[in-house]
C-alpha cells in the first residue's frame, strides 16, 4: 500500500467516506511523521438517497457534502474519496518483474480488455504493483482495479459542487488496508480487521507490516435496520438518526437484536473461515470491529463472549494527534464509524486512474 510521504510541501487531505446512510469525513495533516486530526464531520443522508450502491436522490447527497464543508469551515479541499460494491473489480495478476512503470502499464493496457468484464471505455482502472510472487522469482503481483465510469464520475460530480477537490478515487477496501497498516504499532504479528457497514462487510488481515488478505463480502445492516424499523414502526431514516443520538426505544434490543446476532456470528465466522483456508492459519484470537456495526450496544463484549474469541472496537486515531478544538464527545462515540474516511485522508496523492 502507498502512504503518504511527509515533506513540508505535504497539504492536508480530506478522506470523504459516501455510504448509503451516512458520509462521514476526516481532515488529516502529516505533522513531524505523524498524523494530526483537523477536523471530522459525520452527517446522516436524510432520505433513501441509494439504490444498492448507486446514488438515485443526486441532491440529497450533494446537500449533506455541503453541510459537511461547512462544518468544517472549508473551501475547494484536496480530497479522497472511495467506491466499492459489484461496480468495482479488483484482480492480483502476475506479470514480469523487470518492467518498469511506463511497460508495466502498457502490458496491463493490453491485457485488460480480457481482464475487466467490461468495455475499457466504460471503466476507470488503475494498478498498483504489491511485490514479488511467492515461488516466482521472475513474477510480480500486481493488483488491478476497475470501477465503472458512472460510479465514479456521479460521486466526483458531487464533491466538486460541494467545494471539494476530488484527487483520487479509491477503494474501501484499500482505505481499511491503510489503516490496518497505521495500526500495526501495536500488533506485531497478526492484525485482524472487520468493517461492517449498511451494505457491505469487508476483512483486512496484516501480519509483519504487510496485508495478507482482504476480501470484500456482501453482508450488512440494511435489512436488520429495516427489522427495528418494523418493530417500532418508524421510518428507517428516523431509525438511523435516533440510534446514533441513543434515543431509540429499546424494545428493538429484545425483539431483533438476538436474531441479527446470529446471522452476524455466522458471517463473521464464515468470512473468518474463508481467509484460514485461504492462509492456512488457525482462527484468530483477537478481532477488530468498526463500521456501523459498532453501534450496536456492548457489541464487542456480546461477540467476544458468543464466539469465544476477543473482539474490541477499532480505534482510528490511536496514533493520531487530535488537536484540542476537535475533539468532542461525538468523536469519542462515533470513532469505529471514521475508519474508511480516515483510511483515506491517509492515502497519497500519485498518480491517478485510467
């Protein structure tokens, strides 16, 4: 993974995370090799703005971006921002390890169209080269990613009517690596990462500074947040707002909470399961949890003791500096929920997408 390289021309980044129920954002800037927080913001969408992952209420959307840059007291913001979900394809290839950048991007350009399962016109890709391959001293592995053109082109629409600017797309998946690699100081050996949010579950797994497995898996809190939406017969926006302010009526806890719980351990233990097989390691013993998942009540004390493993709340700022007039007892509620946006305010400026 790339990080960013600390020099005094090195500005400030916005990592802007756009789910489908919240946008959450982090302003970041390198200070002597370290991070230091300027800022945060986490506004809810206040309509059904999202179809799946794609964006169908353009304004409400836009209108929450600019609440966000108002928040924050800013103005045409160098910014990242992240996709993920079916539209983004991301493949590890082999290709030969004596290739400079220039033919590397060449090769791939070639290959691609039998790469990516979609007109080349129709996608922005990019590559990243990871290393040499295990057992192939002539192979580099390289990831590939793909994202479709309306995707992306919708959400940097969107952040450039706001006031922002729009540096590079990333992915979520590769905004939780840069954090579970920002995270390694205190876990040398194996660091296991899962990000739950409204839609998607993603699993990050380092072991000596490097990651060894990410996956991306199609689970999440869109249809148990529509259960307590039922239960206590309100709207799943009113559902939203009242959880993250802890006002919701707590009936839900007895009635739905048992019965997510289950699914929720079968998920993670089978998404566990998938990365042991795929490693070769026994389970862990300890795991990380963040998205929106970690609002749950006691969540992590619940699945420690349901599971038999440890489980804790990831805390995106462990090793960053806050300084004094951003933090907020909202900061201290809703940190397991800054951990894409952080991830990418933590990503550097290269070079951009095809």
């Amino acid at each position: 993974m790339k990080f960013t390289v600390f020099t005094p021309k090195t500005k400030p980044l916005l990592g802007v995370d756009i789910g489908t129920t919240f946008i959450k954002a982090v302003l970041l800037a390198p200070i002597d090799q370290r991070w230091e927080c300027r800022g945060f913001a986490c506004e809810l969408i206040p309509t059904q703005a999202f179809a799946e992952r794609d964006i169908v209420k353009f304004d409400s959307v836009a209108n929450t971006l600019k609440k966000i840059m108002l928040k924050l007291n800013l103005k045409q913001q160098p910014t990242i921002i992240s996709v993920s979900g079916t539209s983004v394809i991301s493949k590890v290839i082999q290709m030969p390890i004596d290739l400079d950048e220039l033919h590397l991007e060449e090769q791939i350009e070639i290959e691609a169209d039998s790469l990516i399962p979609y007109p080349l016109d129709e996608v922005y890709w990019d590559f990243e080269t990871l290393g040499a391959t295990p057992n192939q001293t002539d192979k580099a592995d390289v990831l590939l990613t793909a994202a479709h053109r309306q995707l992306v082109d919708n959400r940097i629409t969107l952040v450039r009517e706001a006031g922002m600017l729009p540096k590079i797309v990333d992915t979520e998946l590769d905004a939780l690596e840069n954090l579970a690699l920002a995270q390694r100081h205190q876990h040398n050996d194996e660091y296991v990462m899962i990000h739950i949010g409204n839609e998607l579950m993603h699993i990050v797994v380092t072991q000596n500074n490097t990651v060894v497995y990410s996956k991306e898996h199609q689970f999440g809190l869109h249809n148990f947040m529509q259960d307590i939406a039922l239960t206590l017969q309100l709207d799943t926006q009113a559902v939203l707002q009242e959880l993250t302010a802890g006002t919701l009526d707590t009936q839900w806890q007895q009635q739905v909470l048992p019965i997510f719980h289950a699914q929720l351990q079968q998920h993670i233990l089978r998404a566990l399961q998938l990365m042991q097989n795929l490693l070769n390691n026994a389970l862990p013993m300890s795991v990380c949890l963040c998205g929106g998942v970690a609002m749950l009540p006691n969540i992590a004390e619940s699945l420690s003791t349901e599971m038999g493993m440890s489980f804790a709340l990831v805390d995106p700022f462990a090793h960053i500096t806050i300084q004094p007039d951003v933090m907020s007892e909202q900061l201290s509620t809703i940190k397991p929920l800054l951990c894409v946006a952080t991830g990418l305010a933590m990503r550097s400026v290269q070079h951009g997408a095809h």
